[in-house]
C-alpha cells in the first residue's frame, strides 16, 4: 500500500468513528497520518561492506567471543577492528555489554547484534540459542561450553518433564540443572524450586555476585524442606569465563 492510500484508508476510518465535535482540522489529521504512514513504510536495509557482513556473521555464529579475539579471528588489527565496530554501533547494528568480572583484567565486553542486524543477514529470532537477555545466553553458552570441554555434554535449555532449565547435563547420579542468576533472587528461588519438582536430581545457580545467594537461600528456605535444599548448589558465573 502507497503512503497516500495508507493516510485516505486512515482519514476515511477516524472520520467514520470520531464524533463531530471531537474532530480535529483536516491539515492537523493529515500531517498525524503522513507521519504515521512514513514510519510503516518498511526502510532500507543499511549498506554494509563485504568485511563489515562478514564481522556481524561472526558475532552470530561466535557469540561468546570476546573483542579481541575477534578482530584477530577476523584477521582485522585493533584499529582497524574498532573502526569497523564503531561503524556498525553508529548503523545500529551491534551494541557493546560490559559485564564486571571482578578480576583483575576488567569487565568482560561482549558485542550483540541487534534486531536491524538480524534482518539484514536474514537470520530470525528463533534461530538463536538461549532464552532472556544477551548476557544471559552468554552464560548458557559459557556453562555448556565448559561443560562440554570437561567431558559432560552440556545442553542449553534441557527440558524435564515440561520445565527447561537454562543448562542441563546428565550425570552418574541423575539430571543436574544450571541455572544463571544474573538479577532477580525470587526468579532464581523459583526456578531451582520448579527443577526439583520437574525431576532434576541437584540444581546449580550460578550467580552474578556472592550477596545473591543469601537472598535465594532465603527464599528456598519458604518452599522446600532439608532435604531438598541440600540438593541445591552455589557458583560464582565468573567460575565459567
């Protein structure tokens, strides 16, 4: 549909159900309508060179990779890698996360794309890994892959009865849940309470900093029994960097 039968197909139907009095002038409605109609129209996707397409496949198919190691991965040097990444972040098509490690290099700077960046190489929603937020996936990414590297075959978002937990593994003595603590100490508390009762012989909530688990602690210590809460372990996430 044009910009012009989008504003008549608009002016038709709020002069239909507006009252007459509540109307408002004809050029007030159609400056609104034009408006409107220019941002539906679906824009361009941004222009990008064949090293700038190539960096953001990268970020999708490495997405746990630090800055670093992907310029070197991509064969780029430090100033032409921050180039090309400043490049994207001002098409909005990646954005930089710091998360604080506590150690003694700094945080931790991770690059995401971004849904405009998504469109642009045609890869949907659904064809990432994780649930919630990038630093989130980061960590089920991290804690699979430590997992794997130890010989335990970690899989991101294991299911058990209906309830996925964020990273599960099979061990000797049963099923092991992971879950990442990132904010929330409730949302933790429930999920590990959830694991136990979907079947998950022991839970591991992995934690963002070590005040967190008292909270959690507290909030178990309402809904499950002795025996169940010694079921229940704390890591640091840093533990998987």
């Amino acid at each position: 549909m044009s910009t012009e039968e989008i504003i008549q197909e608009r002016l038709d139907r709020l002069y239909r159900e507006c009252p007459i009095e509540a109307r408002m002038p004809l050029q007030d409605v159609l400056a609104e309508t034009e408006a409107d109609a220019e941002e539906d129209q679906p824009k361009p996707a941004p222009k990008v060179s064949p090293k700038q397409r190539e960096f953001l496949m990268g970020i999708h198919t490495n997405p746990t990779e630090g800055i670093s190691d992907r310029y070197r991965r991509s064969h780029l040097s430090p100033s032409k890698g921050r180039k090309i990444k400043a490049e994207l972040i001002s098409a909005g098509l990646i954005k930089e996360l710091s998360f604080s490690t506590g150690k003694r290099g700094g945080d931790l700077k991770l690059l995401d794309l971004t849904p405009k960046a998504l469109r642009l190489l045609g890869i949907g929603l659904e064809n990432r890994r994780g649930q919630g937020s990038f630093l989130h996936k980061y960590f089920q990414e991290s804690i699979a892959g430590y997992l794997n590297r130890e010989g335990r075959h970690g899989y991101i978002e294991m299911t058990l009865n209906g309830k996925a937990a964020d990273v599960g593994v099979t061990e000797e003595d049963g099923i092991v849940a992971y879950e990442i603590g990132l904010m929330a100490a409730d949302g933790e508390a429930e999920n590990a309470i959830k694991d136990l009762a979907a079947g998950f012989h022991r839970v591991v909530v992995a934690v963002r900093e070590k005040k967190m688990v008292e909270r959690i602690k507290r909030r178990l210590c309402r809904g499950l029994n002795k025996e169940q809460m010694v079921r229940i372990h704390f890591q640091l996430l840093i533990q998987y960097l």
